[in-house]
C-alpha cells in the first residue's frame, strides 16, 4: 500500500479538528469537506464549473500540442527555421507564463477566450521544445535507411523522425498537461467569472471554507489523476525505449 | 629472479583463506540468486592469482566478499588470520570502470587515500606526485578524469590504489572497459610494476589468455552458481617479451580454454 | 557568407521581432488598446525605471521569489537526503511528493492567504510549497543513483561511512541537483506573480493586473517585457552558476587527449 501515509495524513487531519486542537474556522474537518464536496456535487456547482474549466483547458492544450509539436519537428528538420525561431524560443522559455493573464484579459475578456489563449500560449512552448529534442534525437543512421530504402523526404519526416520524436514529444505534452492545470487555476483564480478556480475564490470571499476546500483538493486531485491516467495511456509508446 | 615461477614452499602463511564461502543476492524485487557455492581458496602472499569465469559466475562477488563490500553470511574469509570486518585500504580494489571521483582532479584523487591516512600535507604531496609519475601520468595532475582517456584513467585509478600502499590486491577486470590496443599496454605494464614490487594480486578477468599471461596460477569458476571448477598453474617464463607466442603460451591458453568452454556455454 | 548570418541569426531574429511589433502596431490593423507601439512600452518602461516604481516592483518580486526559493533549496535537498538515507522518512515522504508532483498546487492560494494573511509571508510560503518538489525529487533522484563502486572505493582507501555522505554522496549528486534547482528557479517566478496578481500591491504581478483594471495597455505590456528581462536573466546566472560549481563535469570540459 504505497499511499497509506497520505491515508494516515487524511485521519491525523480529522483528529485534529474533533479534538479542537486547531479552530474549525482555520481548517474544516475531513468531513465536513467531504460532505460539502457531496453537497457541491448535488447542487450542480461542481459540474457546470468544471465544466467550463475541462472545455478550456482540453481546447488550450489540443491546440498547443498540434501547433507546437507541428513547429517543433519543423525547426528540427530545417536548419533555416532552427536558427531564427530556436533563439526566441530559447528567450521566451524562461519567461513565466503566468505574466500573459493581464494581457489575455485585456483582448479577450474574463470568459474562455483569454483562459484558452494563455494555455495554448503557455503550453505551445513546452512541446514545440520537446517535438524539436526529440526529432533531432532522430538518429541520422535511421534516416538514411529509410532513404536507400527508397522514401522520398516527406516519408522519412513521416515514417521515421515523428515516431522517434513521440517518446520526448510524450514526455513535453506530460510537462504541458500539468502546465495546463497550473495556467487554468491561476487565471480563473485571479480574472473569471466562471470554472472551478472563479469557485474556489468565490466560496473563499464568502467564508464558506469547507466548500472551498472542498473544490480545492477535487482541484489537486484531477491534477494527480490527470497525470497518472496520461502516463497509463502512454506506456505503450514509451514501451519500445530501452 | 628472472624466472617467476611461484614457489610457495611449506609451511607459508596464507594471506587469503576463503573457507566454504556461500552467498545469495537478494533483489528487493524479484527472485534470489545463488551466486556462489561452497568456495574455498587460498592465496600466499606476493602471488598473482586469476579468477577465470563466464560472466555471471561469481568472480566479482567474491571479490568484493574479500574486499569487505558485501556481508560474509555463509562460510568464512580471513585475511591473514582475521575475519574480514569491513573494507579497508589493506586490500586496495581497483574497478572496471575506474570509479574516479569525476570532481577531483588526478592529483586529489591520488591523495585521496593518503589524506585518510592523516599523513602531513607535504608527505600526502611527495607520495602522489611520486606515485603518478610512476604511473606514467606526469604532466596530467591537474587534469580531471572526464578529460583523461580510458587508458589514462586506469593509471589514474591505479595510482590512487596503490598510493596507500595496500598489503594486496583486488582488481575487477580492471582492463574490460578499454580497447584491445591500450589492454595490452596496460598488461604489459602491470607486470612491470608488479615485478618492481611483488603485491598478492587477485585478478578478475573472463579473458583466457590475460589470465595466462598475467597470472602465476588460474582458478577457474564455473557457470553459475559459481564453484571452483580448477586450479591451474601456468608456469611460465614471464621475462620473455615473446610470451605469446611460445608454445607453452598457446598450450597452457588451449588447456584453460578448455576446462572454461562449457561453462560458458553453460552461461548464455 | 551563410555562416556569418547563422551567428547572427538570435539577434537578427530579436531585431525582427522587435521591428515587426512596432510596425505591426503603427500599421493600424490593431487599435493602440490591443497592441501599443514598442516604442511607448519601452518609453512607459524608462518613466517608471525613472520615477523608482520600477525598481520598487522588481525588487519586491525579486525578494519574495528568490527567498522562496533558497528556502525551498535548503528544504528540498535536506528533505531529500533524508528520504535516500532513513527508511522512515522515504516511507512517508515518497508517496506524498510522487502525489503531490502533478497538482496544481497554486489552487492552495486561497488556503495559504486564510492561514497566513495576504503579506509576503503567504506569498514566499506558495512560493515555497510549489518550488521543493522539483528540488526534492532531483537530490533523490541524484543521492540514490550514486554509482556503488564509488563509494566503495571511498571506503577502500580509508574513508568512514559517515564521511561518505559529504565526501563523495553530495558532489557526485550535485549535477542532477542543480538540474532540479534550474527547474525550480522559473516555478518560484511564476508562482511568485500569480500570488501578487491574486492579492494585488506592490510587485510586477500586481503591478500588472492593477494596470490591467485600468485597461492601462501599455502597463500591461511594459510588465511583460519586465518580467520576460527578469526570467531570462535569472536563468542565465543559473546556467553560469552552474558552470562554476560544475566546472569538472564532461559537459563542461575539452578533452586533455585525443
């Protein structure tokens, strides 16, 4: 049982809070988040939230892997593309990508448009960077095989540098995932009106903690399981890698 | 003495006696491996002994069983008379891959050993610089092992062994990671060395002919678990540079090979 | 000729980019609200270096993320080390970082500010919760993998196993260490500004959304440029600390020898 001491951690919690050794006010029971989460899920506030969170999110990221992986692979296979665009990528990377909320807000407003815009922006990096790792880790040696085994160029790109770029391209859209949550909460926290972040802030500014921290760890929670559901689905890939 | 041909004599006081050693290796996952059986050795001192096996046969373990690196569970070693408590720099190990510490230069490595010993600073100094000469590294003190070749970091790992001036030995196909060419360099002169000053060595190795040529006798292993399968003494006259290829060379070569053919095919 | 440009090609590309916002801009295709010229960005940029209100958000910034983050080095690599070398502490701690890892843990925000107010403390506190787990899991990453001949051979020349932990476990850790501190670094900036974009005040992050409520567009963008120079130059000194302290390492050196 390799997730005993969080169960431990869960009960150590709900006794200290029956036994009063920390206010009610500061920290809700275990059970009392447990039954507001129930209750938030029975009045329909976790659903139509999440479900503005879940559409933004998902959009943001789909694009970001298409357009990113599309320009990644791009860069990799021509040199000319490389040399211009890899020093912005290489200056815009450290940039924290939570500075384009303001200005997201600012062209599209407090609605999906500007949580998409951002997650796709924020994302796109992570994965062109990984694509671009991954098709130049493409050995040359496989490349020519193909050749003199007669593929044209585009079926080399196809046949050959995108399936030894999946594996680093994997990982890259692994990093974006957790990106995508990180970008999502951040600015439905700070300038929403709507999502599982707005609620959050929401039930905080209304003093109804254990709702709010009822949405926070259903928030943490879909994180982890996003995560560990994306790295079930992608053994396979990854299988064929020493 | 020109000839090495090894005389024990009667009555000589074992260096290494391994009596009746057993030992499994227990993965945290999967199964248990019997990696060595009921294996009794002895070893005189000044004497170059090789462990001859195919890969997996236990020689290594029982390396690092004398060497102190692995709990004795099974059976018992003494090293001149005590049983082998923990690592020590009596028995110097030198590795396949070099184990250089990669953040220190040659020089600190070399005084590595040395400094451990609590010798004064000008003494630990004298002793590396006396010992990487030796070694044929002058020039490279300051350099750090990544910029070295493979050559060069064996006579890196072997200065640094042997400037703490251990009783014997212990060395782990110290020649397996380099390429054909330097090996045989770096054969040639462990010999010299050795001959400059006659250490106990026990030498890992799965190459028959480097057993021959370096080692006075030849244990040879069998497919795992490993049991001593036999002991061969080779008998020959390492002063001649032609070594190779006289005929008692390739018969001795051609008698070991023999004794060691099954095994290894035993262990594919 | 072509190798010439190829050099030049980050700054060419940079001057492009610059060149293409500001013509971008003064072409009209976009109002001045959507995309201010670079010119007034970089003009509203000098006023506030000029007025101190740069410097003042800057270093505010600066200050809590940077505190964040040395607290979480020190944090993160004892806790680390701890896992690698007491069983207890592995068994606990394990399966909470392994969790912990993937959640957006900035949806604590809201927690931290009930606990411990809206002043730096909450701020440098997420800083701190979100920045340990890449430092953890490099030092176990790093301490665990310590080749075992290594330290056998520590132990061969005399060295006592509880001299091994500082003598040969951290430098031989320290390469994959620095790694995970290079992940951190751009995580605590990030965390840092979102905390200041939630509670407001001063720092580039409230500085931000503040001009951003006042539809101040070339606020906005000036924050972006700022916090961009920022990130980019926190990670340049990493890189450079990092070629210091790992001046041994393969990467870094030419061969002495063919």
């Amino acid at each position: 049982m390799k997730y005993l001491p969080i169960l431990l951690c869960a009960l150590l919690w709900e006794a200290i809070v029956q036994f009063g050794l920390v206010s009610r006010d500061l920290l809700p029971s275990l059970s009392d988040v447990l039954s507001a989460t129930w209750k938030l899920a029975r009045e329909g506030d976790l659903w139509t939230n999440g479900a503005a969170s879940l559409y933004r999110g998902g959009a943001g990221l789909a694009l970001a892997i298409i357009v990113g992986a599309v320009l990644g692979i791009l860069m990799a296979w021509w040199r000319a593309v490389d040399a211009f665009v890899g020093p912005l990528v290489e200056a815009l990377y450290p940039m924290p990508k939570s500075a384009l909320i303001p200005v997201t807000v600012l062209w599209l407003g407090f609605g999906d448009g500007s949580k998409i815009l951002l997650i796709f922006l924020g994302c796109m990096l992570p994965v062109t960077l990984a694509a671009y790792n991954g098709a130049r880790s493409c050995e040359q040696a496989l490349v020519w095989s193909a050749r003199s085994l007669g593929a044209s160029r585009l079926r080399v790109l196809w046949d050959v540098v995108l399936p030894s770029a999946l594996p680093e391209l994997v990982n890259g859209v692994r990093t974006a995932l957790a990106l995508t949550f990180v970008l999502l909460v951040s600015s439905e926290l700070i300038v929403a009106r709507a999502g599982l972040g707005y609620l959050i802030g929401f039930l905080g500014e209304g003093g109804v903690y254990d709702a709010m921290f009822a949405v926070v760890l259903v928030v943490a929670f879909l994180g982890f399981f996003a995560d560990r559901l994306y790295q079930r689905a992608t053994r396979r890939v990854l299988a064929w890698r020493e | 003495m020109n000839k090495f041909i090894f005389d024990s004599g009667e009555g000589t006081v074992k260096q290494i006696v391994v009596d009746g050693v057993s030992h499994t290796y227990r993965p945290p996952r999967g199964r248990e491996v019997l990696a060595l059986e009921d294996v009794s050795l002895e070893i005189a001192p000044r004497e170059f002994v090789a462990l001859l096996g195919p890969s997996g046969c236990g020689k290594s373990t029982l390396l690092y069983l004398i060497g102190g690196f692995l709990p004795v569970e099974k059976g018992a070693i003494r090293i001149e008379g005590q049983p082998v408590a923990a690592p020590g720099p009596d028995r110097g190990i030198v590795f396949q891959h070099f184990a250089l510490f990669p953040w220190k230069t040659v020089r600190a490595n070399v005084r590595y050993g040395l400094e451990k010993m609590g010798l004064a600073r000008e003494e630990q100094e004298r002793r590396a610089q006396a010992q990487i000469e030796m070694v044929g590294l002058k020039g490279f003190e300051e350099s750090y092992p990544s910029q070295l070749s493979g050559g060069m970091k064996q006579r890196a790992a072997l200065a640094r062994t042997l400037a703490v001036d251990p009783r014997m030995l212990l060395m782990d196909e110290p020649f397996g990671a380099l390429d054909a060419q330097t090996r045989g360099l770096m054969q040639s002169e462990l010999l010299a060395i050795w001959q400059r000053r006659p250490t106990t060595v026990l030498f890992v190795t799965h190459d028959v002919q480097e057993a021959v040529l370096l080692a006075q006798r030849v244990v040879v292993m069998s497919a795992r678990p490993g049991r001593i399968k036999a002991t061969v003494e080779t008998r020959l006259d390492r002063s001649d540079p032609h070594i190779y290829r006289s005929p008692a060379f390739a018969e001795k070569v051609d008698e070991i090979w023999n004794l060691v053919r099954d095994e290894a095919i035993k262990s594919q | 000729m072509a190798r010439v440009i190829l050099r030049l090609a980050p700054w060419i590309s940079l001057l492009a980019l610059a060149a293409a916002w500001e013509l971008f801009a003064r072409s009209g295709a976009v109002t001045p609200f959507m995309l201010p010229r670079l010119s007034v960005v970089l003009e509203r940029i000098g006023a506030d270096a000029a007025s101190g209100e740069l410097w003042q958000n800057l270093g505010m910034t600066l200050y809590r993320s940077l505190l964040g983050f040395l607290i979480s080095v020190v944090l993160g690599v004892s806790l680390g080390f701890a896992v690698t070398q007491n069983r207890f502490a592995r068994w606990l701690l394990d399966p909470l970082v392994s969790a912990g890892f993937p959640m957006p843990k900035i949806a604590f925000l809201p927690i931290i500010t009930l606990w411990l107010g809206f002043h730096d403390l909450s701020k440098i506190s997420m800083v701190v919760f979100d920045a340990v787990f890449p430092v953890v899991t490099a030092t176990i990453a790093a301490t665990g993998g310590v080749e075992r001949h290594l330290l056998w051979s520590a132990r061969n020349l005399g060295a006592r196993p509880r001299e091994l932990l500082r003598e040969v476990v951290f430098p031989a850790a320290l390469p994959q260490i620095m790694t995970g501190l290079q992940v951190a670094l751009p995580i605590a900036l990030i965390v840092c500004i979102v905390a200041e974009m939630k509670m407001g005040g001063i720092g580039l992050g409230g500085a931000m959304i503040t001009a951003s409520r006042f539809a101040d567009s070339p606020g906005v963008f000036a924050g972006i440029v700022e916090i961009a120079v920022a990130g980019y130059g926190l990670v340049k000194l990493m890189a450079l600390a990092r070629r210091r302290l790992l001046a041994w390492h393969p990467e870094a050196l030419a061969p002495a020898t063919v």
